[in-house]
C-alpha cells in the first residue's frame, strides 16, 4: 500500500514524514524534472506501507512542475490513500487544496497540524464538524511533537483498506452543468483522474491534461473550450477564475462553520520580526546570525579536522609500509586512500555541522526572513531574494549549493544562480586562500580575496542577467510563523544532504585522486605543465605550477598539497613572491568548479551549461587574477 | 493608487492582479484575489520587498510585482477612529 503526503508549503508535512520515516528514506527526482519527493517504508499495525512526501504546493493547478507532477502522481493508481495536511492556522487556504483533492474522489484523510499553534492564536477548531463536512477522516495532529501521528496513519490505513472514495462538493449551477456535460463525453475514455476530477481540469484549463485527453478524444477539446466560452461570458471573467473564485469561497465557507476565533496571546514571536525584519537592526542581527553559523561551523571542523586527518596519515604511512615502498599498486592504494581521506577529512568535518546549522535556520524559519532582507540586493544581480540560499551554501560547498537552486521558480534564474554561486569560495577554496596567502601574507590579504570575490560576483551577475535577458519576475514567498525545530526532522534533513555528497560527489573525489596518483607516478607531470604552460606565463606563475592549477580541478585543495609538492616545499614564501601567490590563490578562487561540481551541474542543467559555466568561471578567473597581478604590479607590490 | 505608494500599517483592498498568468496564479495561490483585504506590514530599503499580510498569512512581494498592484485603502468602519 502507498501512502501520499500532500499539502502547502510550511504546513508540516515533511515533519510528519521525517516523524515516521527510516533512516533508509530515499529522495528522488520526478522523471524529466527537478521536482523532488522522498519515499520511505513504515510499518503500520503489522503492515509495511510506502510513505511518499511530496514537494508542498499550493493549489493542483499544474502552472509550475511542482504541482504538474504532484497530480499526476496522485492520478496514478500507485497511490492508495492521500493524507491531506493542513496547516490549522491557515485553514481556509489550506481548505481551497483539500476541497481539490476531494474532487480527486480517491481515499483520503485529513491531518489538522500545528494544532499547538493554533491554540496559540486563540483558534479552536471543531473536527467532528469539519469531517461530517468533508466526508472524510480529520485527524488532530502536532507533527513537530509526535502527537497524533500514529491514529493518523491507522486511519489512513483503514481508509486504504475501505478503498472508497468521498463526495465531492456541489459548485453553482453553471459549474455543475458543464462539469456534467464534458463527464457525459469523457464516458468510455480512459482519463489519468476520476472523469469528473478530468472534467474540472479542463474547465480550469490545465493545458498538459488537455493534451493527453486530446490524445485519447479528441472530439473533447473544442467541447471544453465551448463550456469554458460559456461559463465565462455568463460571469465576465475566465473560466479558471469562476472555478477558483468558488472553491476559495467553499472553503472559507468551511472554515467559517468549523473555526471559532478566541483570544490571542501575543508572544516573543509575533515581536521577534520587528528586530528581525528591522531596516537597519535586521542586518546588524543578519550579520550576527551569519557570523555565528560559520564561526560554529568553522569551530566544528577545526575540533574534528586535525585527528582525522593525522588519522589518515598515519594509515598512509602505514600502507606504504605494508605495499613495500613505491609502486604501481602503492600509487593506487595511497591514491585510493588520499580520496577517502579528502571526503571525510577535509569535507565531513566542515560539511556535517554546516548542514545541522542550515536545516535549523531553515526550520526555526529564517530562510524566507534572509531571503526578504536580501532580495533587493539580488535584485542588483538579476536575481531575487530566494537565490540568497545557494549563495549562502556555495561557501561550504558548490554541490549543495548548486543543488539548492531547485528552490528557484525559472530555468534562467537557476542558471544564473548556480553560475554565480560557483564563483564563491568553498571551503576547500578556503583552504587554498588561508594557505597561501592568509599565512604568509596576513589575514588582511585573505580578506581583501574575499571581498574582492563579492564584487566580481557581483559584476558577472550584472553582465550575464543583460546576456540572459528577460529580468527575474520577483520574489513571492510566504513568511512562515517562527518555530521551534524538531531535532528529528533537523537531523534527517541534514542526513539526506550528507548522504547525497557520500553518493554522488564523494566517488568522483575518490576515483579524482587515483588517477591523480597514477598520472604522477608516470611521470605525466612536465607534460602537462607544458600544456598549462600558457596560462601560467600569462600569470606570471612559475612553470610548475601548471600540474597544481590542473588537478584543482579534481579537488580544490589539491591546488595547494600539489602546490607544495611541485615547489618542494611548504614554505610558499621561498618559492613564490607576493604577488605570485595572491595571483594564484585568485585564479583557484574563481577557475572551473572542482568535478564533483561539474557532475552536479551536468545533472541538473546539461552538457552544454556544464560547459558554459566552465568556460565563463576560466574567463573569469583569467581576467580577475591578470587585473590583480597589473594592479599589484603597478602599486609596487 | 499602486501598493508600492502606501504606507507600512495601511489596511487596503486590492484592485488589480499581475498581468504575467504565472505571477497571477502564484500570487492567487497565495490568498491575494481581487478584492482581498490585506495590510501592508513593512517595507525593506532600496526598492526591497513588501511585507503584507492577507487571510493570516504573511507574504512577501518583490518591489517589481508589488508596483503591478492596484489597491485602494480599506474604507473605515464605524469605531475605527
């Protein structure tokens, strides 16, 4: 039996799911999209069932993929039962989804969530009345705290059993009669919904079922444009709308029968928004909040990082000994190794504590507060304030970051994003910036990296948003109420991102390093230096050099291990002068995204905009580092 | 008047919805229907965003999508002062 968890954004429904789901829960991408569900397997009174969480939306209208692949998951007769959540504090909105799905007249029950929080807001609500109303289960639920989950599910377990459908609400009189004639001509079609369900669609115009019907009956097309034609010209406005208009009416009705209003109780978080939000006093507190996350994260790492890594020097040394000195076989295993030794080292260490942090901003609600404090600053780039998230990540590490544009609405705004988010320093760049120029030259020349890394970013996002064209059409986000987070559903969300990095980026890390060991012991090195010899005289870089700069691209922070390998020696001031060493650190800083990145990039955009963002990050890094290096040269640096 | 020209802890009803049809659903999605009564909480600096709230939900809108927005202030009711 499958179960389906529908419901809008911030209504719960992912806490629900991370309340009930195995650490084996699986995220996937709907075929053809970058739409995302994750399914897990839960037992329920003795019975294995598969639970399906898929992504929040506001309505079944099919106008973005989002809700395009949520009913056509729910069409399909995979799906047994649907739990509805609804937000109790927003019922009426959440109503307008319910009543869709109702039409949908597949089995269904309804979870009342954040109950807790509705008692907060004076609201009582009456669920006997709202499920004598509905003709379907109301379950009261409190996701966050585990109250109510397991009657939620029996229910929905015996609601699969019964495998009855409920009654659809009755529209006007006008709605009735063309929702009657276009189900009287689909009688005998195979239709992906219930024929009446198919029948609102088309009156609502959802293009994509259309299409399909086409297909099947194509007799039906011009029959629902007529009845369309006619329901509009009857009420001065299209068809879509009458319906829409209707159902919100419906459900306010709804809720007007079900929720009583009492007396509210104002509490730190309806105050917390007048600083949060603040002109001037919400940036200060942004910074604080920002600085906070990477001073924790950063204090993390440094407590882990260095035994872990003694750790793997120790088994290197180890398996040299073991393999008996240098050899084909050693070369591979060290390699091996080293890439073992990068991910969970160097990555983990930072990438663990950075996901814990970002999963509780996320949930505690600040993410849409940051994106609204910066929107009109992404707007500088061409972007909105939603695209403040991969940028936030691209400083921990350019896969998520890269990965987290599927938040974006449009293609191009994901493009733009995921471009510019891998200009950003990770923190295996970071590596590079505070090895190299941080501890020869002074913190203060890192910094001066960084900021200056801000304003070419900024540049680039200028430059490509006119290449592009047509502006982001703006920011529309809901604001959730601030909550306090579940430790369980913080936990599981920054398990599924680890578990991503240990599945797709950490192998190319590993199979990176090999052949990295492989190509040096055959000696390949001064054959590639010759070939990198070009950019590296136009830097002003040593010839040996070039073997560093290309294997940065395997892994960042090869860049400098390599660095001090091919200089044979630590000490970077011996080999390179200042301005060699801001010059290299600044082409590391924005040249070609490591592999891992590039495999994400490939993955979610193509080919071809895996390569167009290779080839605009080495123009970049090419003209940044050759303005730094004139620059420095004419200051007398 | 547009929604960009009114004043934080104004109460409005709206008049007009965005042209583009993927803007208008999304923000119809979102509660904002003709003749919706929202109040308008904030407003960020530099052409940010506005911060409104409509059926109890609190919504932000780009500068560029809340300038498309006719609204007119809410008539005051008896008692309102």
């Amino acid at each position: 039996m499958r179960i389906a968890l529908v419901g809008q954004p911030n209504c719960g429904k992912s806490t629900l799911f991370n309340q009930v789901s195995s650490y084996k829960a699986h995220t996937g991408n709907f075929p053809g999209t970058s739409v995302t569900y994750t399914e897990s397997k839960v037992r329920v009174q003795g019975v294995t069932v598969d639970v399906v969480d898929l992504p929040g939306t506001y309505t079944l209208a099919g106008t973005n993929p989002a809700e395009r692949v949520t009913l056509r998951y729910l069409a399909s007769t995979d799906v047994n039962v649907i739990i509805n959540v609804l937000d109790a504090t927003h019922l009426s909105q959440g109503l307008d989804m319910t009543l869709e799905l109702v039409e949908l007249q597949r089995p269904m029950v309804v979870a009342v969530n954040l109950l807790d929080e509705a008692v907060r807001l004076g609201l009582r609500i009456d669920g006997p009345a709202l499920e004598a109303r509905l003709g379907v289960p109301v379950l009261p639920l409190v996701a966050s705290k585990g109250r109510g989950v397991r009657h939620l599910f029996n229910a929905a377990l015996q609601a699969g059993k019964r495998a009855v459908g409920p009654t659809r609400p009755r529209y006007s009189r006008d709605v009735e009669d063309a929702v009657s004639s276009l189900t009287a001509a689909l009688l005998g079609t195979p239709t992906p919904l219930h024929p009446e369900a198919t029948a609102f669609k088309l009156l609502e115009d959802d293009t994509e079922l259309a299409s399909e019907v086409a297909r099947r009956a194509p007799g039906l097309v011009p029959l629902a444009e007529q009845r369309r034609r006619v329901l509009s010209d009857g009420r001065g406005q299209p068809a879509r709308w009458v319906i829409w208009g209707e159902r919100h009416g419906l459900a306010g009705n709804l809720e007007h029968a079900v929720v009583t209003q009492g007396e509210r109780r104002t509490t730190w978080r309806d105050r917390l928004d007048d600083v949060l939000l603040h002109p001037v006093a919400g940036y200060a507190a942004l910074l604080l909040i920002l600085f906070g996350f990477f001073q924790v994260v950063y204090a993390t790492g440094q407590i882990v990082e260095p035994p872990l890594s003694a750790l793997f020097t120790a088994w290197t040394s180890r398996l040299h000994a073991a393999l008996g000195g240098p050899s084909l076989l050693d070369t591979l295993a060290v390699g091996l190794l080293q890439g073992v030794a990068g991910g969970a080292a160097i990555v983990l260490p930072y990438l663990v504590p950075f996901l814990l942090g970002l999963g509780f901003l996320e949930d505690i609600g600040y993410m849409p507060r940051l994106a609204f404090l910066m929107d009109a600053l992404m707007h500088r780039l061409g972007l909105h304030g939603k695209s403040v998230v991969p940028f936030i990540l691209g400083y921990g590490c350019s896969v998520p970051a890269v990965m987290s544009t599927r938040i974006l609405e449009n293609r191009r705004d994901r493009f733009l994003a995921a471009t510019l988010s891998t200009l950003i320093p990770c923190s295996a760049r970071l590596v590079v910036v505070f090895g190299l120029v941080a501890a020869t030259i002074g913190p203060a020349a890192a910094a001066g990296i960084y900021l200056l890394n801000v304003f070419v970013i900024a540049l680039t996002g200028r430059v490509l948003s006119s290449m592009l064209g047509e502006d982001s059409p703006g920011l529309i986000l809901e604001i959730p109420p601030y909550r306090i987070p579940a430790a369980r559903t913080v936990l599981a969300k920054a398990w599924y991102r680890v578990r991503e990095f240990v599945v797709e980026a950490w192998p190319a890390l590993i199979a990176g390093s090999a052949v990295l060991a492989l190509l040096s012991f055959f000696g390949v090195a001064p054959l590639l230096n010759a070939l990198v010899r070009p950019v590296t005289w136009l830097l002003g870089l040593p010839a040996a050099t070039g073997v560093p700069l290309a294997f940065g691209i395997l892994r960042k922070e090869l860049s400098l291990v390599m660095l001090g390998q091919a200089l044979g020696t630590l000490d970077f001031s011996l080999a390179l002068t200042q301005v060699q060493r801001i010059t290299f650190a600044v082409f590391v800083v924005f040249y070609v995204p490591c592999l891992a990145t590039l495999v994400v990039l490939r993955r979610e955009f193509g080919w071809r905009a895996m390569l167009a963002v290779s080839a605009i990050a080495t123009f970049v890094a090419l003209a940044v580092a050759l303005a730094v290096r004139g620059g420095l040269l004419l200051a007398g640096v | 008047m547009r929604l960009t020209d009114a004043k934080p802890g104004a109460r409005l009803d709206l008049r007009s919805l965005p042209a583009d049809p993927n803007t208008e659903h999304q923000v119809r999605s979102l509660g904002l229907l003709l003749g919706a009564r929202l109040l308008l909480i904030r407003r960020a600096p530099f052409r940010g965003p506005l911060l409104i709230e409509v059926g109890g939900r609190v919504i932000a809108l780009g500068w560029k999508i809340a300038s498309g927005l006719e609204v007119t202030p809410e008539p005051s009711r008896p008692g309102d002062g």
